[in-house]
C-alpha cells in the first residue's frame, strides 16, 4: 500500500474503478481506458453502482431554461454573506460567478470598511455594509439561496452574521470559513450544500487530512450524513454525495448517493477557485434546481470551464477570475434557452 506505478495508460474492465478517478490516482493513471468485456447489459444492471461519474457533457440537458420572457426576478436572487477586511475579493468573486451562472439578481452582505472594493470590483452587484451582524436577517429573508463563507473570517462579526444565516430557512451553500465556524458549531440541516476541500473535510470530521484522502467517496458521504444536505469535496476528482435519508433527486438508481467529477486539472490549482465554484452552485439554486444536480452541474461547469482555458494553451497559471468569463460561453454551447 502506498506504491503505484506511473501508467502510461490504464485500463479498468467492465466496471470503471471509482479509485481511478479521484484523490491520488489521477497522478497515476496516464490515459485512462474502460473495456466492459462484451459483458451483457442486464447483468451490469443487477450490480449497483458506487457512484456516477458526472460531465458537463453528460448534464447539458439538466440547465435552467431561460425563456425569452424572463426578467431579472425570474432567475433568482443569491445572497453572498462574506468579504471580510483583507478577504473582500473572495464574496467578490463567488458574487460574479453567481451573476455569470445566471442569477438575476447577486447581493452581498459584508463589514462597512470592505464595501468599496466589492463594488468596485463588480459594479452589478448590491453591496451591503453591515456593522451589526443581525441585520442580515432581512435580507436573508429577500433572497433565494445565501452563498455564506467566501472571505467571512472568524471574528465575532463572522460568527454572529454565521448564526443569523443559519438561524433561518433558506437554502445555504457553505464555504471557506463558514465550514470552519460550522466544525466548531454543530448542526444538522437538509437544505444546504457543504463545500470542504481535505482540510476543511479533516476539521468538520475531525481527522487528518490524509484520512480524508485516503478514502475520499466515503468521507464525502461522512460530511453529509453528520451534517445533512450535500457534500462536494473538492480536489483531484471532486465527490458529491447527498445525505442517504434525503431523496437522492438525480441519481441513476436507488442507492446511488454519490458521484464524480474527473474533469479540470491541477492548473485550478490556485486562489479563489472555491469561491467561483459557491457562487455557481449558488446561482443554480437560486435559479430553481434541488440541491444535489446544482451541486453536480455546478462543479461540473466549473471544471469544464478551467479546461476550457486550458484548451486554449492555459495549462498553468488560470486565475479563479479566468473561469468566471467562460462560464457563459459554456452554458450558451449547451443550448439552454427557448
């Protein structure tokens, strides 16, 4: 254990092993092959599957519709609750993503001393000063879906506008330091997407991060049945899985809890690319989705964005801004307005 070979290429026969697809492996494989043997349908159907893997490709059809009568009220109105002193351009951020994804309306609530330099980073975007904490709640109560994490901190500032967020109904994709302040605050609910890269998995789950590497499907599964809702584990072939006691909307067959997304490369290696993939899971919520396809399509858009780029000979260096102006041109190739 611990040893592997740097392949070349790798064929997996008749089913494609999930363990080839995330964590370390990808390192591993080279060009990877799947060979089903000429084994008959029906008797691949009576094995259930360990989880899905998920494309852009594959979940084309599954975009918001946007008619041609649809106005700005129509798509949703995502609030993003973050930005802190010295963190500001990662609300900035996750609230461009929301409005490229398709958001009718984005929001931010966030400390008075950052409101300019959100603002001036988007100037679409309403941005709200808030000194005290707790008048997030009306706000809270205008939108469609919070986006609570990206750049929050951990000051008492963060923790208060943390509890008013979550002290209410509305669907919630959780980040950055707003899973931080979640490991040290318990709780469980089933209308929230959790989106921990390993070490913030390892902190929720309070474990290292090479356990949460070393088995990354069921630490994802881990994260969501503690903690209700969907998990999306980010890294090398990012995991979703969606709490076993909810309804698994967009799984294949029952019991089906779990996917894959193998697409994007180490050039998302960089800054920020978390807060750009909330603010688009975001936007799906808030455009109508159930939370377990939006987190699906939502990374799976991501990814695709980042290769995008580097099919354009971006292979290093992509900026978490990069893959926000691609987002569009990847919906529009999906074909999703009447």
């Amino acid at each position: 254990m611990g040893t592997a070979v740097k392949a070349d290429c790798t064929i997996s026969f008749i089913g494609l092993n999930t363990g080839l697809l995330t964590g370390a492996a990808p390192a591993c494989t080279g060009e990877l092959h799947f060979a089903d043997l000429d084994i008959p349908a029906e008797l691949a159907t009576e094995v259930a599957a360990r989880a899905r893997r998920i494309s852009l490709t594959a979940m084309s059809s599954v975009f918001p519709v946007r008619f041609a009568t649809d106005h700005k009220g129509d798509c949703g109105h995502v609030l993003v609750v973050g930005g802190s002193p010295g963190s500001s351009g990662a609300a900035a951020m996750a609230a461009a993503a929301a409005c490229r994804a398709g958001a009718g309306l984005c929001s931010v609530a966030t400390q008075p001393e950052t409101v300019a330099a959100i603002t001036s980073a988007a100037p679409e975007l309403m941005v709200h000063g808030l000194g005290r904490p707790e008048l997030i709640k009306p706000l809270v109560a205008r939108a469609s879906v919070v986006v609570l994490g990206p750049g929050l901190g951990q000051s008492l500032w963060s923790q208060r506008a943390f509890a008013s967020v979550t002290g209410s109904n509305v669907p919630i994709v959780l980040d950055a330091d707003g899973l931080n302040i979640l490991a040290d605050n318990h709780m469980q609910r089933s209308n929230w997407v959790l989106t921990p890269h390993p070490g913030e998995a390892a902190r929720l789950l309070d474990v290292t991060t090479a356990q949460i590497q070393s088995d990354r499907l069921a630490a994802a599964e881990a994260i969501a049945r503690q903690f209700g809702g969907v998990c999306v584990l980010k890294g090398a072939g990012t995991v979703v899985a969606q709490n076993r006691d909810s309804d698994f909307i967009g799984a294949d067959k029952p019991g089906c809890a779990v996917s894959i997304c193998d697409a994007g490369s180490a050039a998302m290696a960089s800054g920020g690319m978390g807060d750009v993939l909330a603010g688009v899971i975001g936007a799906l919520v808030a455009q109508g989705m159930a939370l377990l396809p939006a987190a699906e399509l939502g990374v799976a858009w991501h990814a695709a964005a980042s290769d995008r780029l580097s099919g354009q000979g971006l292979a290093a260096g992509q900026l978490a801004s990069d893959l926000i102006e691609q987002l569009p041109h990847l919906r529009s190739a999906a074909g999703v307005s009447k």
